[in-house]
C-alpha cells in the first residue's frame, strides 16, 4: 500500500505520550489484512482532510 498521501489524511494523529505519527481508524484484523493484501494502491480509508478542513467549511 502507498502511504504517501497519509500525512493529509483526516484519520492521520500524533501520539504525544509515544511521540508517533499513527493512523486512527478503527479496524479489525480482517480490515487490516485486506488493505495490505490487496491489489489495489490506495487506502480506502483515505480522506482529505487537514487543521483547516472545517475553518473552509464555515
């Protein structure tokens, strides 16, 4: 899977006590194994997002 575009994804967030980048969804092992094993390039998880996203919004 391409994780360059993770650092834009809504569902990217820092954990300050581990001091990491992580990604935030909730998925289950079978989630996890489907997204790594498929053919496919792109999370389907992925959603555009970032600090401003609801500031644009209003």
């Amino acid at each position: 899977m391409d994780c360059d575009l993770c650092e834009s994804c809504w569902h990217f967030d820092y954990d300050e006590e581990y001091d990491e980048y992580f990604c935030n969804m909730d998925l289950d092992e079978d989630e996890v194994y489907q997204i790594f094993h498929a053919k496919q390039t792109r999370c389907p998880y992925y959603r555009q997002g970032d600090d401003y996203y609801l500031a644009r919004k209003q």
